[in-house]
C-alpha cells in the first residue's frame, strides 16, 4: 500500500502535487497551506496554468528545513 513516505520516493522531484496532496504529506489542512502561500511561508508554489502546485522536491526540502530546524531549538 502506498504511503505519502514510499509516495514521495517514487515520484520525480518535479512531479506536481495538487495543494490537497501536499497539505497532506505535510500534516496541514488545504486551508493553512493557503494561508502560507500567501505569507510566503511553507514551500515554492508553482503554477501550471491557473492551477497552483508543489513539486515533490520543494515539499521534501520545507520538510527536511523544519526538521532540522526543530532538531537545532
């Protein structure tokens, strides 16, 4: 079965991910990862089209910063 841990390892550090998807893997609602965005806290948004999305890459680095961050206070 897939997790978001195993997910993640096999997409592409460029493969986008819906704002759903990477409120998930990120332990957030949609809703507060909105509220990043337009704080410019949490990761790189991309857009394709109208659409915003994450690239797998992005999402692993903000999650790999604030582990170590936390590990560091």
């Amino acid at each position: 079965m897939a997790t978001p841990e195993n997910l993640t390892t096999l997409l592409g550090d460029d493969f986008p991910l819906a704002p759903e998807a990477a409120a998930t893997l990120l332990g957030v609602t949609p809703r507060t990862l909105k509220a990043w965005r337009a704080t410019d806290f949490g990761p790189t948004p991309t857009r394709i089209g109208r659409r915003v999305a994450y690239r797998v890459g992005d999402v692993r680095a903000f999650l790999r910063e604030a582990a170590e961050q936390g590990a560091a206070a």
